[in-house]
C-alpha cells in the first residue's frame, strides 16, 4: 500500500498482495473491521450490477407501458405454458427483450471469468453469507459459495430472493421467469451457456423450486 501522500496510488508490489489484514498500514479505528474479504468484495460486485440490471429492466418495462408498447408475452410461444419458442414474434419489443436477455445472462454467470487458482476469504464472510439460506430439502443454498473455479457452487443469482426481483413488473417477472427456464431447460443451446452442465442445471431448478414460491409451475425435470 503506498504510504506516501505524493504517491497516493497503489504499488504493485507482491508484499501487497493477499493481506491478511490492512492494521498498521493506516488507521482502521474507523472501520468495522481491519479485513478485506475477497469473497465478500465479489459478491459485493455481483450484487451491485446484478441491482443496476433489475433496476433497468423494471425501467424499461415501466416506460414501454407508459408510451403504450407491448409489454406482456416475451419469450413465450402463443398458448405455450413450457417458457415458449426461441425466436422473437413481430409484436415482441426488442428493447424489452435486450434488457431480459442481458438480466438472465447475469443472473446465470455468463462471461464470468474462470478463477485460476484457489482464493480463500479470511474474515469469515462465507459461513454467515451462506447460512441465510435458503436450503432446499437436501440441504443446498443458492448462496454457497465456491471460490475454486467460479465465485458461487451454483451458477444462479442469490438476487432472485430479493425484494428488487420480486419489485419487476408482472410482465417483466413473467419474461423473465420464461427466458431462465430457456436457459436451465436446456432449450437454449447457444454456446454462451455451454458453462452450464446439466448438473448444475438441474441442481438450480430443484433448488429454486424448493426456495423461491412464486416460481412458476412450468419449471419442470431438466432432461437435456
């Protein structure tokens, strides 16, 4: 850490790297702890721009509704009742769609780089972060937390339990149910979701259908 008030920013230097704790580099009276967990500060980015895409999406909702546009029946097939077709009917709003995609995409840890070594938290974030469950019936927890070769054991948002999720508009919510079961059925094969085994695809869905209540009924057997 650079001590000098000429040179106020951060010295590569390897004896900064993985401190187990930043007393006596400054004062930390002024701070809960002297620790920097690194669990805690990727789940803290996760959490952040996972917040700042709800928040867009239920904008963008919120806007097409006032200007009138339609909002409802993205991502769903006409009568369909199993997360509908893939592709974009002509009176679906490519806006709206953009803004589930790239909601969904985060919230299944698209483009999440691959950690190349073991990284171990030292504050004791990862035990209190993982004990406010949920747990499904065999005992696992969207927010157990990996650390080995990605930041979480299974590749779906915590968020989906927040009060920000349950917040979106109804139509958004549906849209947004409906393009994750794409997504965890299976029936979305593009290579981007090719880091999601049919293990973790499955471990997911029977864990948010045990978890989260007002998942709809048609997320069913993951069986691809």
């Amino acid at each position: 850490m650079a001590t000098d008030p000429d040179a106020p920013m951060l010295l590569e230097d390897e004896a900064n790297f993985n401190l187990p704790t930043v007393e006596g580099r400054f004062d930390t009276s002024g701070y809960p702890t002297p620790y920097s967990d690194i669990a805690a500060l990727m789940v803290l980015e996760h959490q952040t721009h996972m917040t700042n895409l709800l928040v867009r999406t239920a904008w963008e909702f919120r806007v097409a509704a006032h200007e009138h546009r339609a909002t409802r029946g993205l991502f769903r097939r006409p009568g369909a009742a199993d997360g509908g077709a893939l592709r974009m009917t002509v009176d679906e709003d490519e806006t709206l769609r953009e803004a589930v995609r790239a909601l969904v995409d985060y919230m299944v840890f698209v483009d999440e780089s691959p950690l190349t070594d073991r990284m171990v938290g030292n504050a004791g974030f990862e035990a209190a972060f993982e004990a406010r469950g949920p747990f499904d019936r065999r005992g696992r927890t969207l927010r157990e937390i990996d650390l080995d070769l990605r930041l979480f054991r299974y590749p779906c948002s915590y968020m989906v339990y927040t009060a920000a999720f349950d917040a979106l508009p109804a139509d958004a919510k549906d849209a947004v149910y409906r393009r994750l079961w794409q997504v965890l059925s299976g029936a979305d094969r593009d290579s981007r979701y090719e880091h999601l085994t049919r293990d973790d695809r499955r471990a997911i869905v029977e864990i948010l259908r045990d978890t989260k209540p007002s998942l709809p009924g048609y997320f069913g057997a993951v069986r691809r």
